[in-house]
C-alpha cells in the first residue's frame, strides 16, 4: 500500500509540473490607437516559480520589412531600450507602470506612426525550469490623428444675469478607416464658489471641474452626476442636440441649451470630443481626445439686480369714493421671456376696521400669475370694483373704482420671479422674491356719530321655555345716506349650581349670536338656541331667544356699525361703531318645575314607608309560625 501511495503522489507531482507553468497574457489584436494620444498594453505573467515580483522587457518589430527587433524598455536593465528609444524613456515619454508584482503595462505617452509594429512582453526565467511561454506579442496599428473640434458660439465674457438662458455650440468630427465613435461632452471648470448647484461641495476655484451633459459613444444623451444637472436635465432644464453635417466640413453640430443660468453655473466652459474604438477583446477604448474651451461666465443673482418700486411714493390722501391708483415697476437684468413673474399687492391696514386694533394683519389684495390670470384675496377691496393690469413689460397697476375706507392703510409690491420656468407649478419655489417700500393711502371719510342701547323688552318675569326679546336702540348722527348692521354679542355667567355647571358649555369669552346687515340679511350663528332678529322700527332692532334654557343665561350687548354710501351708490363701512352697555338675562324656574321636587320626595317617602312596613310584617309572621313548630 505504501508503495502505490508514493507511486500516485509522484505521478500528480509530475502531471502539475507540466499543467502548472508559466503563462504571458497581452490583449488580442490588432489594436488601432491614434499617431499623437497615448497607448496603453498591459502585460500579465502567471504559473510561474520565484520571486512575486516578475521583471518585464518589451520589443518592438517594426512593419517595415526588415523585421529587426528593437529594445523598447525594461525593468531590471537600463540600457535596454535601443537608441530610438532612449531619450524618450530617459523623458518619460516611455515607460513600464506597474499595476502590481506580475502585472505591468508598456505606456508610450504620445505615439508616433513609426511606433507601428507588433510589441512582444518578455518575462525573464526565474523557474527551476525551463516550462510554458515567456513572452506574448500584439499588432498596433497607428492611424492619423483625423479628430476636429470647433465652436461657432462661444462666451463673450459679458456677465448674465441668473435666469438668462444659456446656449452653446460645438462641432466636431472624424474621419477614419476604421469603424469609430465619437462622444461630446459640455463642462465647466471652477467657478464663482465653484458650488455645482444645492448641496454640492466646493472646491478650490480653478479646480473643480463638472460634466454638465454629453452624447456617449452609443449616442446616449447623460446629464453629468455632480451638482443637480441630473435633475434639470429630467425637467428639461438642459438639453443637447446633435445636428447632423451642420458643422464645418463633415462635422456635426451640438447645441447644449440651458434653460436658466444660475450662479453656481459660474465658471470656464468647455467642450470636449472623444474617439472611441471597440478592441478585439470587445472592450470599448478611448483613443484620441480634444478639448475646446468656450470661455468664462459669470452669473449675476437676480437678488443683485432685481429691483421693486411703487408709484406715487410716500403717501396718498383721497375722499371717500375716489379712484385709487397705484403702479409696480420691475427692473432689473433677468426679466426677460426665460422667466416668469407672480406680481402681488400686499396690505396692511393702518387701523383694522372690524377689530379696532391698529396695524392689523398684512392681506393680499390682488394677485397676478404667471399665466395672467387675475385673482382677488381681499373682499373689502373689491368692494367698490377693481382691475389689475400688466400695462407694459415691467410695469402692473392696481386700481380701485371706488375707494373705501376699509381700503386704507400701506401697500406693498410684492414680486416672485421663477427664473427660468414660463409656467412653474403650484407648489414651485421662487429663485427670488422681492418687496417694494410701502405707499401709504388715507382716505377722507365724513364725520359719523353713533350710540347705541341695549334693554330686554318688558314683559313678564322670565322663566326658562319663554322667549326672551332684547332691543337695540341706535342713533346715528352724520350727513347723508347711511345704514346700520347690528351684531349681537352674548357672554356666560360662571356657573352657581351643579345643574348649570353640567349644561354649561362656556365659562367665560364672548360669541356672536346673530347679525342684521346693512342690506337687511340675517346671519345667524347661535349654537343650538334658537333666534331670530329683526328691525321693528327705524333704529330699533331686536333679537329674540325662543324656548330660552339655562345655556341662555348671560350677557348680551348689541354692536353697531355705520355704512355710508360714496358718490357712486356703493355702500361702505364707515368705521364708526358704537356698542352698548351689557344686559343680564336670567331665567327663573317655571311652577310645574318646582312641583316635581316634592313629588319625587313624596313618592320616594311613600315608597320607603311601604317597604319598612311589609318587612315588619313578614317578620313578625316568621316568628310566630316559628314558635307554633316548636310547641308542636
């Protein structure tokens, strides 16, 4: 046995000495590279003894029919290379890059068409024998450099403004026996914060180079990954176009067009084209490469140049019932047909006419899309009629017919610009928004007094399920037409019992019960009370509570406004209010309410007698049948 084990371990000793032996591996050929771009051949050694580290010579035979073997370089002997060869492996033009200790390539850095030929990697002999291959050989073909580039638009070096649109042209070209493709690509270089778009990070000027977008070799249209030229490119923010035969000569023309600068599109600009051939070994290879710069751009925010104002300035005193006029200007670099402009008008009224507080809240008055469509916000202002119009590029007024008092206070010019989008979305944000200085309009209303009184009509005592009427007496003194809209206000008291704390439903703060307009409408905002109002009599308007129950116990006042009419016959408000002092409603208890209590007592006392006395009873019965068993 011990024999036939050394026998078989002999034999696979001897059958891995010739299975496993030293391989050289080069890329197949030919291999087409361009006279005056760089070549690359990688060379790889395997199945071989000694040392990790495997040394390299490469030889060149020439196409010329002397098929003499020339020393190009190696890595163990300097004076290999034969003199061709030897100033440019001294420069460096000529090399061996190592990728590891049995992987190198031969790289020549700019190729000659003499460099033709085929190139043989030779590995020499660190192996206890003589086994396997040493040496792999490739054809290089050099064909002439036919790649052209040019540009018929480039940048002027003038600043644009952040929303212009931008657009530049390249045309490039080859022409080659063998079958290749061309890429192109648009870039840029550096740059004003050299920031590639939101949420890139910056670079050093000068040095931060982007793709923007190119035409591979397959003819595929990709927006580069850096910055958020993805994303312009999905909405059609940035494109590129090939033209066919446009270019000068056999050239082709591409057209990169951007929508809307912005300024981190700051920066030098650049085109570059690129040849490609498909190796044997079916990997695509860039052979020759141009690059074309177009110029510098610098681009201005629109927040720099944007520029809001408001006519008049200052301040506008009118009468009531007036026209009111006002115009927004726009200006500034940016405005042109790329961008798109949400003009509104803002205000802010000097002393709130319903609430009574001075300076209340900002309103929007009117508002023009993109689109110009005309849209109100505020109803006071239209009260009286109005228009918005775009009366030149640049220029939108807002005028009202008829001008109210409500209509007092200081406007603003608001103005949203959407640079490069025609029509944004809903929900788009704007690149920038800018406000005017405000205007200050006053209007001249006539002089209006008014008081007014509130009393519950007389009657009999209140009790709960009656109606209640309260009165609102009011006097108005001024010149010419006017009307009077009531509101009826109504406050709870704290509650005094447990059964007023369970049907309360407020502790305290005042609500609006119901309301008789100017024009005679009834608004009625009562929360399962049922009222009515009404006008009995000139000046004398009155609210009634029909079947009243505790939750209408309170505080009432009534409040009156004052609405004159303006030269036009529209009716406005006046401002003038008076509100009178507050009446108590209580409701007493009806009679049959305060029968139930001594009902209930007495049936309960009834009840509870009864009970007491059939137990007794049958007690002593117990016991007296008990008493007769036990005699028994």
């Amino acid at each position: 046995m011990a024999s036939w084990g050394t026998t078989a371990f002999i034999i696979l000793h001897w059958v891995l000495q010739y299975v496993v032996c030293r391989e050289v591996t080069v890329p197949p050929g030919p291999l087409y590279r361009v006279a005056g771009f760089p070549l690359s051949l990688p060379c790889s050694v395997s199945g071989y003894e000694g040392p990790r580290t495997q040394d390299f010579e490469w030889y060149l035979y020439r196409e010329d029919g002397s098929g003499q073997q020339m020393g190009v370089v190696s890595t163990r002997d300097r004076g290999f290379p034969y003199a061709p060869f030897q100033p440019r492996v001294r420069s460096g033009e000529v090399r061996v890059e190592r990728d590891s200790g049995d992987r190198a390539r031969l790289v020549i850095q700019r190729l000659r068409p003499e460099d033709q030929g085929r190139y043989e990697c030779y590995t020499p002999n660190t192996d206890s024998r003589h086994l396997g291959n040493y040496g792999a050989s490739v054809t290089v073909k050099v064909i002439p450099d036919t790649l052209q580039i040019s540009h018929s638009r480039s940048l002027s070096g003038q600043p644009l403004a952040e929303g212009t649109e931008l657009q530049l042209t390249c045309a490039a070209g080859v022409r080659s026996d063998q079958h290749t493709h061309l890429s192109v690509t648009f870039g840029v270089r550096g740059g004003a914060g050299t920031a590639a778009g939101p949420g890139a990070a910056n670079g050093g000027q000068g040095h931060n180079l982007r793709e923007i977008i190119s035409i591979g070799r397959e003819l595929g249209v990709a927006p580069g990954r850096s910055g958020d030229y993805e994303k312009r490119y999905g909405d059609g923010e940035i494109t590129l176009e090939k033209r066919r035969g446009n270019g000068e000569g056999d050239r082709d023309l591409y057209v990169m067009k951007m929508a809307a600068v912005a300024p981190w599109d700051s920066g030098a600009y650049f085109c570059e084209a690129a040849q490609w051939i498909l190796d044997p070994e079916g990997r695509w290879e860039r052979i020759a490469q141009r690059t074309l710069e177009l110029g510098n751009l610098t681009v201005q925010p629109l927040a720099d140049t944007l520029t809001v104002t408001t006519n008049p300035r200052g301040e506008v005193t009118l009468p009531v019932g007036s026209p009111l006029s006002l115009t927004c200007e726009v200006g500034g670099a940016g405005m042109g047909s790329s961008s798109a402009l949400l003009v509104r008008w803002m205000r802010r009224g000097s002393v709130g006419v319903r609430d009574g507080v001075g300076g209340g809240p900002e309103v929007e008055v009117a508002r023009m899309g993109p689109d110009g469509v005309v849209s109100w916000g505020d109803d006071a202002s239209r009260g009286g009629g109005g228009a918005m119009e775009k009366e030149a590029e640049g220029r939108y007024s807002l005028r009202l017919f008829s001008a109210h008092p409500a209509d007092s206070g200081v406007y603003r010019c608001a103005v949203s610009v959407y640079a490069g989008s025609r029509s944004p979305g809903p929900y788009s944000p704007a690149t920038v928004t800018q406000r005017s200085d405000g205007v200050r309009v006053n209007l001249k209303a006539k002089e209006v007094r008014v008081l007014s009184v509130a009393e519950l009509a007389r009657g009999p005592l209140l009790k709960r399920g009656n109606t209640v009427s309260l009165l609102c007496n009011v006097s108005v003194t001024t010149t010419g037409p006017s009307r009077v809209e009531v509101q009826w206000l109504m406050s709870r008291e704290p509650p005094n019992t447990a059964v007023e704390k369970a049907v309360r439903q407020e502790a305290s703060g005042r609500r609006l019960l119901a309301a008789l307009t100017y024009d005679g409408l009834s608004r009625l905002y009562s929360n399962g009370s049922d009222v009515s109002v009404d006008q009995l009599s000139p000046g004398c308007y009155r609210l009634r509570i029909h079947t009243a129950g505790l939750e209408d116990q309170g505080h009432y006042v009534c409040l009156a406004e004052v609405w004159g009419q303006d030269p036009h016959g529209g009716w406005y408000n006046t401002g003038a209010r008076a509100e009178s002092p507050s009446v108590r409603v209580y409701l007493y208890a009806r009679a049959t309410d305060l029968l139930l209590i001594p009902l209930v007592v007495g049936v309960s006392s009834a009840l509870f007698v009864g009970v007491v006395i059939i137990a007794t009873v049958t007690c002593c019965f117990m016991n007296r049948l008990a008493r007769q068993r036990s005699q028994k």
